[in-house]
C-alpha cells in the first residue's frame, strides 16, 4: 500500500507517525486541519484502537472532527475541554524561528484558537514547508463580510509600509463566489514574497476593523517534526534548541491508507 504513496505523502506520514509519540495516555489533544494533519489523525486513530490510547481530541475543522470520529477518537468542543496538553498540526511554510504562515485550508482561526489553548504545539510537514523568510505562501486573512472591500483597502494600504516585496491581495473564491470559512467569514489572501517581520505584520493587520485574525503563528509552535520521502524524520525543538533525526519504517496498514482523499 505504501508503495502507492508519492515521496510527498510519506514525508507526511512518517512526519505524522513521529509526532503522534509524543501523545500520552489521558491527554486532550488539539487535531489540526489540512492534508499532513489528516495523516496524523489516522495514525493516532491506530494507537486509539490497536493499542487502546485513551485520548480526548479537539478537532479545528468539521472534516478533521468527522475523520477523527470515523478513526475512533472521541471529539469535544474545546469549551467542554477547556485547556489541551497539546496539539498537532501542519503548516503552510515555518521558517527558523518555527514561526508560521497557516489557513491555506481555511480554517486559520480555529486553528489559532485550539493551538493557543494548549500546552504545546507541534507542527508535522514535509522539507518543501521550510522557508528562511516566510512570505512565499500567500498570508491568509479571515475578515467579516461586512465591508469586505473597506478592509482589504486599508490592509493594502498598511502593508506599504511593511518590509515585503509584493503587495498583491485578492478575495479566496469558491468557484464563483466567495469562499466562506466555518465562521461565516471571507478570506483575503496576501500575496507578499517575503514578510521581513513577522510579528510586526501580524499586530499591524489585526489592527484592521473587520480583521477577525491572520494566517502568522508567532510564538506558537514548540517544535516541528519534518518528514522525508525515505523516511527520515527531523525534530526540531525550539524551545531546547536542539535537532533530532530518526527513522519511520513503512508499515502496510490497510486501515490507515484507505481511503484518505485529503
């Protein structure tokens, strides 16, 4: 089965496999959304079933708390959690600060929310995620309906002034409407290249009436495990400021490949 697998897909899976560990017994854990984040709940989907962990998890998106149900976890709310020992979850780019750019899947602020309301945050992805200077991903920013237009203007006019070097923004579509996120909310997407401070953007841009929150994690993630296409698996630790590699064997495991459309 894992032959199928393209060199991305494993990079995701033995990053997915690796970051499970760090799951123990009893705990509430945050499940992120997105393609390599759904590898992750599949594995530890696995661990709750074969080896009969006992976790609780907070899903951010409804399709990561349908797959999640669908693998055996048992999903809350985050009210009915109220605080998680950690969360795992991909990245659109992470640069060596382990700061981040998220919400290419839309649901940013959940995302946000879940991982600022836990103990830890570990982000799994492939090498392509890692950037010296983040920007190259388009920025997503969540904005109320009302005044849409108003609020992309003067986000425009405030990232003039910001260390970046494009200053494009274009409303995310869905088809031919407005692409509209959990929350009801649109999405402007910022087209930047490169963003030279990050925590200065995101305090800028959330000064913006009509902002709900942007796509930047600053301060967020603890440590990011990087997969490979031949299984190698790198760990990075921010906080230890260590790095540390290990190897994921393939395990052919019907259960966890079928049908995994993400």
């Amino acid at each position: 089965m894992t032959g199928e697998l393209s060199p991305i897909d494993k990079a995701k899976f033995v990053a997915a496999k690796r970051a499970v560990e760090f799951v123990e017994d009893g705990m509430r854990v945050g499940l992120g959304t997105g393609s390599t984040a759904a590898w992750m709940v599949r594995c530890l989907g696995e661990l709750v079933r074969h080896d009969g962990l006992n976790v609780i998890g907070v899903p951010t998106s409804t399709r990561t708390a349908e797959l999640a149900r669908s693998v055996g976890i048992k999903v809350v709310s985050l009210d009915e959690a109220k605080w998680l020992d950690l969360t795992i979850d991909g990245a659109d780019e992470f640069d060596g600060d382990l700061n981040l750019i998220k919400g290419g899947g839309g649901a940013l602020l959940q995302e946000k929310i879940v991982a600022t309301a836990s103990d830890q945050m570990v982000v799994i992805a492939d090498a392509a995620k890692a950037v010296e200077t983040l920007g190259a991903f388009p920025l997503p920013v969540e904005v109320i309906p009302f005044g849409w237009q108003t609020s992309k203007a003067l986000i425009e006019e405030m990232i003039g002034s910001l260390d970046v070097m494009g200053y494009l923004s274009a409303l995310r579509m869905n088809g031919d409407r407005p692409y509209v996120t959990e929350e009801g909310n649109y999405i402007i997407d910022l087209h930047l290249k490169r963003i030279g401070n990050p925590r200065q953007m995101a305090m800028v841009i959330n000064q913006v009436p009509g902002v709900v929150e942007n796509g930047l994690f600053i301060d967020i993630c603890d440590q990011v495990v990087v997969g490979y296409g031949d299984g190698r698996v790198e760990t990075r630790d921010i906080n230890n400021g260590t790095v540390e590699e290990s190897q994921i064997e393939f395990v052919e495991s019907d259960n966890l490949f079928r049908d995994l459309n993400d």
